[in-house]
C-alpha cells in the first residue's frame, strides 16, 4: 500500500518488517510487509470468517498444495472491526465542501464487500459505476453516508483508525455544521423571551431578525444554537 502507517500497523501485528522497494518513475512510495509458511496459514484461517468469497477464494487456492482444509463458516454479523479494517484500506472520510456535509465513502470492485459495508452503514442503495468499463477495468461500486448519518459512524471509527485516515475524521468533524438540532428547546432561547421555538432555538421573531441583521452583516444582539 501508498499509506506507510497502516502497513507498519499490519507489520507491527503480524511481527514482520516493513520494506519500501524504490518506487517506479513518478509512482508513489508503497510500503509492504509479509508472512509465509505455518503462520502464514494459521492467519489465513483466523481472518477467513471475516473476509469476502472472493479473498476466501484466493485462500482455498493458497493452501491447495497442503491438503484438504475446511475454511472456518464465513460471519456474515455486523462487526464494527471489520468495518474499520475495510475503511482503513478502501474508505475515504471528508470535510465539508462545496456545499456537501461531510462523511465518509467507499468504492469498490467486489460487490458484495461493498453490500456487507452498506448494510452495516444503513445505507439502502449501492451505486454501481461502469466508466471503467471502456478502460477494460471491472465495473466499481459506491456508496456513501454523510451529514447526521455520518456523525455517530465518525465518532466511533475514530479510535479504530491510523493515522493519515484519524486525520481525515478529524477535518470531517471539525468542519462539521449540522442542519438540524437534535433536541431542540421548547421555547425561544433568547432571555426575557416566552414565545415557543420556531427554529435554530429562536422563536419566530427573533429567527426573522437574526435572519434580517445576517443578510446585511449586522449583530442581532443574539446568537442561535446554530
């Protein structure tokens, strides 16, 4: 991989070195690390509930020459470590920008990866891309979740992730302006003010206001709770 702190993660959990071959002609630095022989195996067999028929495909056909062996039954449960290993290597978290909340998204090849993803983010719909497909690549798919949805999944991702992917949550949250309140109060929040909340913890007159005095750059002498 390109992101040098997830694989000197992998390496320091598997006890192996880390190396980085001289990259090839404007291509960016990897980073890679392995493990062969019996251990090698008893790790395949330990993440194989966790990965996809693809990847448990590919280890069927790496211990074919050590005989018959039955793959342990595939988890198909939701599991918030396996999602954050999947995040960590395919996911992207962003900021705010041009107008759109941040979040989080994913795209992938394997659909049923990204379907396992999407369940576990309650997210209904997997949008499948074929602009790849004049290139001569596989079809991608994509999915993503972003404003309050994506709050709680951010928050706590966070512990669970390196450190260039703990950056990007960071700017996410940190650039986060909700739309909505999620409690909001049952009265203007304003002091000396009895009339019933209308929006952004205002009442009616003092949200026109504060919306009259913004529009032209002046304080209304309050603030609202967003």
């Amino acid at each position: 991989m390109t992101d040098r702190d997830v694989v000197l993660r992998v390496g320091a959990l598997i006890e192996r070195a880390v190396c980085s071959p001289t990259p090839r002609g404007g291509n960016q630095r990897t980073y890679a690390t392995a493990i062969k022989g019996r251990p090698a195996i008893a790790l395949m067999l330990r993440v194989a509930p966790l990965l996809s028929e693809v990847r448990r495909a590919q280890i069927r056909r790496a211990l074919r020459l050590t005989g018959p062996r039955r793959l342990p039954r595939a988890a198909r449960s939701p599991d918030l470590h396996w999602l954050a290993g999947l995040l960590e290597g395919e996911g992207s978290f962003f900021a705010k920008r041009h107008g759109a909340s941040p979040g989080l998204e994913m795209r992938m090849c394997d659909r049923a990866t990204v379907r396992r993803a999407a369940d576990q983010l309650g997210i209904p719909r997997v949008i499948r891309d074929d602009t790849d497909l004049k290139r001569g690549w596989r079809a991608s798919y994509w999915i993503k979740v972003s404003g309050n949805a994506a709050l709680p999944w951010l928050r706590t991702l966070r512990p669970l992730m390196g450190e260039r992917r703990g950056r990007a949550i960071d700017r996410a949250l940190a650039s986060w302006t909700p739309t909505r309140l999620w409690r909001p109060p049952a009265g203007c929040v304003v002091a000396g003010c009895v009339r019933p909340h209308r929006s952004r913890g205002l009442c009616h007159p003092h949200y026109m206001r504060w919306s009259r005095y913004r529009a032209v750059g002046k304080d209304p002498g309050f603030r609202p709770l967003r």
